[in-house]
C-alpha cells in the first residue's frame, strides 16, 4: 500500500504524490516566539517531526522549513511591557524553542527564517497583490487583502461565501470565523507599535502575520510545494489567508497537503496561554521527567485525536519506554556481530504492520501495537533460548530502523557529570606517572559517586556503575 495522508484540504485520505519525484517539501508553522512554549505547542513539533522522519524512512530526501514568528501583534505587545526591544525579547525565546526542540529529540528542519529577516519578500509579496487587484489601501496606510476579490477564499476550513460581508476589514492577526473579513496584509504603523516599523511603498508599518509564512514558505519552497502543517486551530484563519495571499500572487496552487494535528487538552480544553492552563517542557522536567518520556507520551496518539494530558500518561509512557529498554538490552546480550540473520517471521510480520500503520496517516496506534507485538514475541524466544545470535542482530536492526522514525527509543546516554571528568583527568595523570595507588583511590573516588572506569585500548571508558 502507498504512503497517504487525510489532507484538510478535502476532508479525505490521499495517496502522497510529490509535486519532485523523490522529494517532500514541507513547511511547518513555527513558533509565535513572545513566551516559553508550552507542550501543546510541543505536540505540533513532535507530530512534524514523526512525518518528516516518516517521509525519510519511505525514502524521501525532505527540505523542511519551520518559521520563528518574530513580529506580530503578541510578540510587540509583550516586548513592549517587558520594556525591551523586539529583538532582545524574541531572541530569548527563539533560544527557548532550540533547547526544547533538543530536548525532544526533534530532527532540525533545514530553515529556520525569522520574520523580522524577510521583510523585503513580504512588501514584493504585498506589492504583487496590490498591482494584480486583490489588495487595496485603506485610508490609514494599511494594506488589506479584499475576499471578494478572490472567490476560492474559504475553501480550506470551508467558509460559507453567503455570510461574508464585502468591504468588512479585520487588522488582527487573530480573528474568529464569525469576523470573517478582508484581513491585514500591511499594518501602517500606530502608537501600539513603538518603535517596531519598516519602511515601505505604503509608509511606515509592519508586516500582518499571515503574509509572515506565505512570503517564507514561498522563498524557500517555491510557488507550489507539497505540505504544509500545524495545529488544527491554524486552518483559519491563518492557513485559509496564506492560500489567498499565495494562490492570487502567483497564480498556481500554493501546498498541496494540508496536514493539521489536533490539540493537547488539559480537562477537555485546548492547552494555551492565554487559558493558563498550560505547562512547559521545563514545567515537567523539572517534576524528573525526561524529554524522551514527553515525546513518547506526545507521538503515542495518533495526531488527528485530542490527547488530554494527565501525569499519568507521562507515567505510562514511562514504563512502555522501560518495557523497550529490557527488550533492547536483552536483544544485545544475545546478539551477534554479523547483522546477515534473517528476520524471525513473528519480527517480519511486526515489520510490515509497523510500516502498513505508518503509511496509513501515520497511524501510530497500529505501528506502536506492531512494535510491542514484536517485543511480546521477542521476550518468549529468548526465554526459550530460541533467538539465534544472527536472529537477535536482526530484530536489533529493525528497532534501529524503527527508531530512525520514531526517534524514541534508544535510550539517550546519560551525560558524565564533570565532577567524574575531572576525577578521571587526574586518574589519566596519574597512571602516567605510573602512580598505581593514587590511580586507584581515584577509582575508588569515581565509583563513590557511582560510575565504573573501564580501561580500554583506546583510553578510560566511564560508565553508570
Ligand atoms: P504558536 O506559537 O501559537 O504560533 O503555535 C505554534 C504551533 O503550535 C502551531 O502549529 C499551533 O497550531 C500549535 N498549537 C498551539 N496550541 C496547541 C495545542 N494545545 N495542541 C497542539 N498544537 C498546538
Ligand atoms: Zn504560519
């Protein structure tokens, strides 16, 4: 069976065809950088993840491009209160988001553009939109895209074209579908925005969100690419007026997947900021928590279904990802060099359900019920002494392959603490002076603190004893 995926745009199941043979190009809504994100955000990032990691496993070369949303009506706002400027305020989030995204074991996206980076693609944009009649001036400077003008406008989250009223405008990036109206391109500038302001063929002012990711998308992916993502509470109305903005400048269609990964729930409501119900990755590793466990517990639902976040799932997820460790420990006690060993048939049968899950929308729950099918089965040769050397190699590498899309389940090697490092430097000095006795009181030292010196031909290995 193909790979296929429910694309928003028709409600409905498609077979993935490339606009490239053999290549995906695929744009991710990033993050709105004004606060730490919180884990629903962290959901988006890891559903993205696991198809991008999907596509490569299916043997797709990927060109990934994940935006920082760095001016827009929250990020001013808040820099603002916080009495910095925007660059200053932002860039500590933007690190923020690098260090969540490492801990989560996030494969990078090959860009990464800043909106404030590509002001001059969103004015040629705008520009584009004005000279082709889509667009107007307002009386204020602003720039408004008019929906009246471009009659596929709704076809995304499927707006009733009846309800709309001809000439409203809306200046908010963020709006409900009940004000559905001509939107912000460019934003003339106002007190509100201080000192946040580009120059431009309509005066002084700043980009409106949406053209932000329609001008970034289409720089580094071209006109037409083939997928494009978030949270389903992007589709309108910022996916919707990406489509307008895209598809009237250029003429030909913008993304032609549109794949929307449902929210993270705390008690039946949408995890958010401005509902302070939310946490952050630190939140929950700071509570012991590692980010293996947060992305387990994030990947484990399929991404169309709301997940409602509870402890206890974290607790779940623990010991689902403890039930892989034994099983992959055992698998390398048992092992053998040479990985020529075919497959046992139980192994086999999990491989191809694994990627028949996959292939179908991603479907985690199969390839995760496949994945611990396999484990069962894998548990009951060994304890039969039934797994050949080269049989266990084998069902090695297919967790190796499974996990190059999962990217979860290799246990992530615990960092030496410098303390050890430091111990084990003297020890090293130690032993060059042919100091046999200080060398082992250094052991001693190292092994107090709970970690193991072996000596090996190339150097000391350390570790947990
Ligand atoms: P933002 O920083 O608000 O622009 O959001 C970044 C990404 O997180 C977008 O793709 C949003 O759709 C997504 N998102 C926001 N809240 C949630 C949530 N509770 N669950 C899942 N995704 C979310
Ligand atoms: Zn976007």
């Amino acid at each position: 069976m193909s790979l296929r995926f429910h694309n928003t745009l028709s409600r409905g199941l498609e077979e993935f065809v490339p606009l490239e043979p053999g290549h995906a190009r695929m744009y991710t809504c990033g993050p709105t950088v004004y606060n730490v994100a919180h884990i629903g955000n962290c959901r988006a990032y890891v559903f993205e993840d696991l198809l991008r990691r999907w596509l490569q496993f299916k043997g797709y070369r990927v060109t990934q491009v994940m935006n920082l949303t760095d001016v827009d009506d929250k990020t001013i706002r808040d820099s603002r209160a916080a009495g910095m400027s925007l660059l200053d305020f932002t860039a500590q989030f933007k690190q923020a988001f690098f260090d969540d995204i490492r801990a989560l074991n996030i494969e990078a996206a090959e860009y990464y553009p800043a909106a404030t980076d590509h002001i001059p693609e969103m004015i040629e944009l705008i520009k584009v939109l004005e000279e082709k009649g889509v667009a107007y001036r307002a009386a204020d400077g602003s720039v408004y895209f008019s929906i009246a003008k471009w009659p596929e406008y709704g076809k995304l989250a499927r707006l009733n074209r009846e309800g709309m009223r001809p000439g409203a405008r809306v200046a908010a990036d963020e709006y409900e579908k009940e004000n559905v109206a001509d939107f912000a391109l460019w934003k003339a500038w106002d007190e509100q925005d201080g000192d946040v302001a580009w120059d431009s063929p309509w005066g002084r002012g700043r980009p409106g969100w949406h053209i932000e990711c329609s001008a970034m998308s289409m720089k580094y992916l071209g006109p037409s690419f083939d997928i494009h993502t978030g949270g389903v509470d992007n589709i309108f109305p910022h996916h919707e007026d990406e489509i307008a903005q895209s598809e009237a400048a250029t003429g030909q269609p913008f993304a032609t997947y549109w794949l929307h990964c449902a929210h993270l729930m705390v008690d039946g409501q949408k995890m958010a900021k401005s509902r302070g119900n939310f946490f952050t990755l630190r939140d929950i590793l700071e509570r012991g928590y590692t980010g293996r466990e947060v992305r387990y517990e994030l990947l484990a639902t399929h991404y169309r279904s709301a997940l409602n976040f509870t402890f206890s799932s974290l607790d779940a997820a623990r010991a689902a990802l403890r039930r892989v460790d034994e099983f992959t420990e055992r698998l390398a006690g048992a092992a053998g060099d040479a990985a020529a060993g075919v497959l046992p048939a139980w192994a086999g049968e999990a491989a191809a359900a694994f990627e028949a899950g996959m292939d179908d929308d991603l479907n985690i729950s199969a390839a995760l019920a496949a994945l611990f099918d396999c484990i069962r089965e894998g548990n009951a040769a060994l304890d039969g002494g039934q797994l050949t050397a080269e049989e266990a190699a084998a069902v090695r590498d297919l967790f190796a392959r499974w996990d190059a899309a999962l990217g979860v389940l290799t246990k992530p090697a615990e960092e030496v603490p410098a303390e050890v490092n430091a111990l084990l430097e003297r020890r090293q000095a130690a032993r060059a002076a042919k100091d046999w006795a200080q060398s082992d009181a250094l052991r001693d030292e190292i092994a107090a603190l709970g970690w193991m010196v072996k000596d090996t031909a190339k150097g000391p290995v350390v570790t947990r004893a």
